[in-house]
C-alpha cells in the first residue's frame, strides 16, 4: 500500500498542465472470478503520447477496449473534452475520432491487405462498386509510409505476424482519428521497424493526434512517451511526466520492488553436443526459405538464432520440430539420426517448438487454460483408461505458480487471460512435454519485464539440467 | 499488499461460484425439455405413463446414439450427413445376411452366419463407410460437408441396390441354420427396452472419452484450432479419421436396432435421421463451428426433439403441423439459450461486484 500513498505526492499528476483529449473517471471493470479495473483514472493528454504500462493482467487493454467502445465499463464514466460520453460500439468511438491497435491481431485472414485496411470503410465513390484499385494505391501509400512494400495484394493469412502488424498499424493511419490506442504495436516488430513507428507517431502528434501507447518495451517508453500511467493488479499506482522519471521507477511502480531482484544471467556449465544439424533446406517455389543450414548445440547452451524477419528463422525452428514434412537435411540428437518425422514424433524425442504467432498456432481459444497448457503433453497424464487428474492438477499448479500466470482458475477459457498470460500459456505448454531442445520462437512477445526475467531464469535452469534452448529474439 | 485484488476473489466463494454456474451453464439445455415436457403433460394427460415414456426413450435412444456420433464429428468442427444412409445401409445388410446368407458361386454354397456374426458385420460394415468418409476428408482434403453429401447418395443407392429397393421381410432367422434372435435386439428388455440401454451405456462411454483421455481432449482440440493442435503434436489426420469412423460405427448400431424393431430391413430406413442428429447436437449447445460442447447437451437435445415429435403425435396435431413446429421449437430452444447465457454472466457479475 505505501506505493499507492507515494503517487498523491507527484507533482506532475495534476491534471490542467495540458488540455486533455480523453478522461477516463474511477473506472471499474469487472469479470467472472476477476476485477481488472478498479476505480481506475486515466488521462490522455492532446497532441502527446500518453504511456500506459503496467504487468501482464494488470488491466492495460480492458481499459483501452472500454475507451474504444469494445467493452462497457461496470461503473464509471469516460469524458471527451470535458463532456461525458456513452460509447455504444467500437464504431460508434470511431466516428468520434478514436481509433484503436488491438494487441490481438483483428484483421480477416481469407482477405487481402487492402481490403483489410478499408474493412468497413470501402472507398466506393458511388457508393455501391469498391473502387478496387484506388483502395489498393491508397494502402500501399500507406504502406509506403511506414515503409514496408508488403503487396496489397496479398492475403493476410499469407503474411507473418511482424507483417501482419504493419497491417494493422496502416489501418489505424488510414482513419481520420483524434486519438489513437495502440495496445503493444510493436511486439513483433524489429527494431528497424520501431524506429519508422515512432517517425510516424511523431507526425501524428505533430498534427494533434492524442497517443495512448502500451508497451513492454521500457526503453520504448522512455524514449516516445510524454506521460506514463502505470497500472497494478488493476488499480492506477502513478501517474508521471516520462521526463521526471526513469526504467527503474517504472520497474518499481509496476512490480512494487526492487528491479534489482529481476534476473541476472548466471553461469551454466555446457557441456557435450546435443544437437547438430545439417544441410537443413527447406525448399519454396524459385528458391529457399532455409537454405542449407548447419549448427549445433551443446547441452547447457541457451543459443540466440539473430536475423531479420523472414530470414528463415521460424522456418527452421518449424522444420527442426516436424512441422515441414518437405524439409531436407539431418537432425542428431545425442549423436543419434533422427528419422523424418512429424510433430508428436519429435516431441517425444524431446525437442519442442513455442511458436511465434500465438493466436493462430499457439492457443485452441475454445478450450480452457488448464487443456492448453496440457494439451502437448497428455500422454504424461494418462495413465492407459483416463487421464488423471491430480497428475494434471499438479502440472497446471506448477507451471501457473513458476511462470506466475494470472489466472483466476484454471477451468476458465483461455480467451479470458491477458495477452502475456495467455502468451506464458503457450510457454508452458512447451515447458511441460519435459524437452531436452526447446525452441523458442520469439518467447517473451508481450511479456511483462517481471515475467520476461521468470522465463530467462527457467530456462537458465532448465540449461542447468542439461537442456539445451533455442531461441529467436527479434532485435 | 495490493497484489490479492485481481487474483481470485475470496478464494472460496469465487470457485464454488463458478461450479454453480458451470452447473447451470450445463443445464441450460434442460429448460426446452422441461418446456415440452410442461406443455405435453397439461395437453395429454397420460403423457408421463410408464409404458408411454418408454415408448419415447425408445425413439429418444435412436436419435441419442446418432448425436453421440455425429457430436465427435461436429466438435472437430466438422459434419456427418451420412448417417442417416448408413443407417438405412446397415439395415439391409443385415437383411441380406439374415434372410439370404452369403452366396459364394466358386463353391455353390450359402453360408449363413450366426446373428452374432451378422450383427458385426454389419457394424465393421457401417464403420468402414465412416472411414472412407474420413479419409476422403484427410487425404483428398474435401471438406465434410460435401465428402459426407457424396456418402449419403451413395450409401443409401447402395441400400436401395442390395435388393433391388425391395425390403427383406420377416427377419426372424431359421432355427435350422442357427440364425435366429435377430428380433430380440429391438424387443428384448432388461427392465427397460434395449436399445434405452445402448443409448445409456454409449452416452457414459462417450461423455467419459471426451473429458478424460487424451483423444478426446485432441478433439476439442482439432476444432477449436487445428493448426494449433497440430503443432502441439495432434495428428489431426488420424483424430478425424477416427471420429468419423465412430459417427459410422453409431450408424450402424441404429440401423440394427431399427431393422431388429421392425423385423424387416427397408431401404429407405433412416432418411432424414441426420438432420433430427444434428438438431439434437446444436440444440445441446455444441457449437456448429467445432471446439465446444458436450455428450451430455447433446443426449438433452435428443430428448427434446424425441419428446416432441412423440408428443405432437400424441395430441393429434397433423403431421404438416408437426415439421413447422419442430422447426420453430429447435430455432427457439438455440436463442433461449444465448439470451440465458447472457443473463447468466450478468447475474453472475452482480453478484460479484455485491462481494467485492
Ligand atoms: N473476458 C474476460 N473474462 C474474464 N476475465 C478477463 C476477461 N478479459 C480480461 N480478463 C481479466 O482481466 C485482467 C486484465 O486483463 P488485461 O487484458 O486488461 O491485461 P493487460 O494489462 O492488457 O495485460 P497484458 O500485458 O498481458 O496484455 C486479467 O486478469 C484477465 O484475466
Ligand atoms: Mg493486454
């Protein structure tokens, strides 16, 4: 509680110093099993950009989908220049200039990147027949801007989650909006990438757009960011001036202790050869995606693949764990061949895939937590007639407490946990199929700094115990 | 510290609260067969006798054994429209081993098999079309609706072909060639007819595979995103295949129910049985698009539909009557249910919010 107290004492929270675009007032939000909001106050201050930070479930995006209008507050009241305003539906705080980045991708797989960005709002000068071609030189002026010359042409569901941000992103540009909510924009974007971003961002608010930004990324925060607000197990704990304050006080405003305790690589013992791999292709039409790859690994050894994206690093994680049946080359593991084998195969053998994109390949969002994270690993369980419980129990419990998952109860459906939750799911669902390689595909998108150190000490002790990780961070 | 706040609410009250609701969440398909139910018993007053509820159950267990099928299918976010063919197809196999055995020319003999015997062969028969069914849809990647369209064609041309669209009558058997008691399967009773029995024990069987070993958690899997499940090492090829094949076996076994309860084998058994499945699967709660439902929801959509076609009959509503009203009931029972589960959630967050 003494954390709470400090915050009156800010100067800088009183608000006035700045005209305010947005006003959220005493906020409360509550779910089955949970409070996100808690009497909540937030500001958006005009023509800034507004941080709003805080660890994963603390209750980031419930605020944000409440001020875009995707869901309505239990109690309290949202204030647009000074006037109280009832949001009826996400289009509805559209035409009144705001516009929103979901954290979740929202665009439609089964349609092209142009017809994605003016979903719902065509560019049809007669007001029947979509003027195909204009929309497709306006998206890729759009795309132009944030100078990515993905084809506008392309279906969405042929692009990879980095692009598929840039999407979004575009889409949001392509909105005439006053305030703009992006809920972790730049989780699978490459530095080079952040850096166009916050070029563009910084143009917006040239022009008067209001930003709300949330991010994991805390030198991010630092360095775009005129305010923070940081958030706690859904109540407001600070509200700041970014210049007044630094990484380690945002650390301990949103964790409340010392960042000092955050995790500090240690050293681990490497021991023999675990893993080689060679002449790994992966061949696509006119070329490779992997083109004749060749590594190894040592027990022990916690390796960074590095690459820009769509260098083919997925794609080798994906043909190391069986998911590409075309894929040529060897795999010893423990200096034995493996056989071309399929998934389940190679993760008997120990080695297991986290992948990437956690909405289309990690999570099964009609099922509970518990029957995700267990979900690679049933055989663990099942004891020849059923699966037993307690078994199950007792892996959920580890894994809920190691990774600190917030999750009210297990038996809940997955779609209700915050992103990073969801996303420390995916982790353990790897985790527990007891891997000796992990391969870990852009683990901690999304991750708040707490958790992030939590799976960077597991797999630190995990290297200890003799497996080996793989993982691909992305700057 | 602040820290308890958005974790459990009270730990105690929080998770018994969620049983409850899971509980009521269970039920909800319960209030369209207490609604029929209600209004039946106040129209015909001998609605709820012994025997007449028996007569129910017995056509309840037809459409319940086909559901519990067609739910393994549906929750892999698939569809079966062949069962009810299957059903017809089945039936006429049996006939043809029962009345005219197997025909093998190269020996000039007729082999009639034992009424176990033919029983088997008639459920490895049912499960093999469930089979071809399954591997056209994993191997050639057609997608179930039409795989299965294509299936209901052929399986009920094959049933017509057997005989020449002719039924096989008077399925007793002769004791002479040890196949007798065919009948016995739809008239014998232990307690209660049968074919209720078969209805109880698929149900608890299936209701167990789905919640508690790992097939039918790949089930839930499969439908809900199969690109996921099949990266946490699913195969999917093989789960499909299966349920498909249990769709059929369930087929089979309803074609031999009803063939042993008539005494006859006709060919055009079965038609339209897969819509009255799938009625009693959505009207059970599971979703149409895979990943969600149960066993459970799946045997009270059979009651529902099974109570009301019996009960229409009952108090003499005419039988254009009855279709448009079956319609209504089903489209109704499914918006009941989404308003309920809404009100539900709110209730639900009140309550909440009051402990908070
Ligand atoms: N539909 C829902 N049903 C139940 N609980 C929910 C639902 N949506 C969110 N919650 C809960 O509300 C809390 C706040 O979630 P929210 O998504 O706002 O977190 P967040 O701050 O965005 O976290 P992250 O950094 O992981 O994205 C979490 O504990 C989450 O489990
Ligand atoms: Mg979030």
């Amino acid at each position: 509680m003494e954390t709470v107290a400090e915050v009156a004492t800010i100067p800088s929270t009183q608000p006035g110093d700045h005209a305010l675009a947005l006003r959220a007032e005493q906020i409360t939000k509550v779910f089955p099993g949970t409070i996100a909001l808690d009497r909540v106050d937030f500001n958006v201050y005009r023509g800034k950009v507004n941080a709003l930070i805080g660890e994963n479930g603390a209750g980031k995006s419930t605020l944000m989908k409440i001020v875009a209008g995707v869901e309505r507050p239990t109690t309290g009241r949202l204030l647009m220049d000074g006037k109280t305003i009832q949001l009826h539906s996400p289009l509805h705080a559209e035409k009144l200039g705001i516009g929103i980045i979901y954290q979740e991708m929202n665009l439609c797989p089964n349609l092209s990147v142009a017809e994605n960005i003016f979903l719902g709002r065509e560019i049809a000068p007669s007001g029947l027949v979509v003027d195909k071609s204009a929309q497709r030189t306006r998206a890729r002026e759009l795309l132009h801007r944030l100078e990515h010359e993905i084809d506008p042409n392309l279906l969405v569901s042929d692009l990879r989650i980095g692009q598929q941000q840039i999407v979004e992103i575009a889409k949001a540009l392509s909105q005439d909006v006053r305030i703009l909510i992006m809920d972790e924009p730049t989780s699978a974007l490459s530095a080079a990438e952040v850096e166009v971003l916050f070029k563009v961002m910084e143009d917006l608010k040239a022009h008067g757009v209001s930003i709300v930004y949330i991010s994991h990324k805390l030198e991010e925060i630092t360095r775009i960011s005129d305010y923070v607000t940081v958030l706690r197990d859904g109540k407001l704990v600070a509200e700041a001036r970014t210049q007044e304050i630094d990484v380690p006080w945002i650390i301990e405003k949103m964790v409340g202790k010392n960042p000092a305790a955050l995790f500090q690589k240690g050293h681990t013992e490497v021991c023999e050869e675990i893993l080689r791999v060679e002449e790994m292709t992966l061949p696509i039409v006119g070329g490779y995606t992997v083109d004749h790859v060749s590594l190894a690994l040592r027990k022990g050894e916690v390796v960074g693949l590095y690459g820009l994206m769509g260098a083919g690093r997925s794609e080798l994680f994906e043909c190391l764990a069986g998911v590409r049946p075309e894929a040529t080359g060897r795999v010893y593991l423990d200096g034995k061949l493996l056989p071309a084998g399929n998934v389940s195969e190679r993760i008997n053998r120990g080695i297991v895939l986290v992948p990437e994109d956690r909405q289309r390949e990690g999570l099964v969002q009609t099922i509970s937590v518990a029957h995700n994270m267990l979900l690679a690993s049933l055989r663990n369980y099942f004891n020849g007639l059923y699966l037993t419980r307690r078994k199950e129990q007792t892996a959920v419990a580890e894994m809920v407490k190691g990774l600190s998952i917030k999750v009210a109860n297990p038996t809940q459906i997955i779609t209700s946990l915050s992103g990073g939750n969801q996303q420390k799911v995916v982790v353990a669902k790897g985790l527990l199929t007891s891997p000796k390689i992990l391969l870990l595909d852009e683990p901690s998108r999304g991750i708040d700094v707490a958790a992030k150190s939590e799976i960077f000490a597991i797999m630190e002790r995990l290297a200890e115990q003799g497996l080996a990780c793989s993982l691909s961070p992305r700057s | 510290m602040s820290q308890a706040t958005a974790a459990p609410i009270k730990k105690s009250s929080g998770s018994t609260w969620t049983e409850i609701q899971q509980i009521l969440l269970r039920g909800r398909a319960f209030i369209a067969l207490i609604l029929v139910v209600a209004v039946f018993t106040v129209i015909a007053p001998n609605f709820l006798d012994a025997a007449n509820i028996e007569i129910m159950a017995k056509h309840v267990a037809i459409n319940a054994i086909l559901g519990i099928g067609m739910t393994f299918v549906i929750l892999t976010g698939g569809i079966d429209l062949s069962v009810g063919s299957l059903v017809g197809l089945c039936a006429m196999i049996a006939g043809m081993l029962i009345n005219q055995g197997i025909i093998l020319p190269q020996f000039g003999v007729i082999v009639y098999p034992h009424t176990w015997l033919i029983m088997f062969i008639a459920i490895i028969a049912g499960t093999l079309m469930g089979a071809v069914n399954g591997l056209i849809i994993t191997r050639f990647n057609v997608a179930p609706f039409i795989a299965t369209l294509g299936m209901l064609y052929v399986a009920r041309g094959m049933a017509l072909l057997i005989n020449n669209g002719y039924t096989f009558p008077n399925l007793v058997g002769r004791p002479e060639l040890g196949n007798t008691g065919f009948p016995e399967l739809g008239a014998g009773s232990f307690i209660v007819n049968y074919s209720i029995w078969i209805m109880i024990g698929f149900a608890l069987v299936a209701a167990f595979v789905a919640q508690r070993t790992p097939f039918g958690r790949r089930v839930y899997a499969i439908g809900g995103n199969e690109r996921a499940a099949e990266l946490s090492g699913v195969k999917v090829k093989r789960v499909k295949l299966s349920v498909y094949m249990i769709s059929g076996f369930c087929a089979s076994v309803v074609g031999l129910i009803i063939a042993s309860q008539l005494v006859a084998a006709h060919p055009a058994t079965g038609q339209f049985f897969e819509l009255n499945a799938i009625a009693a699967v959505v009207l059970g709660g599971t979703s149409l698009s895979g990943g969600r439902g149960s066993i459970g929801g799946t045997i009270i959509g059979a009651f529902v539909i099974g109570v009301l076609g019996d009960g229409l009959v009952m108090v003499g509503v005419s039988s254009f009557w009855q279709q448009v009203i079956k319609g209504v009931v089903i489209v109704l029972a499914v918006i009941i249910d989404q308003v309920q589960a809404r009100m539900q959630t709110r209730i639900a967050l009140q309550k909440q919010q009051e402990l908070g």
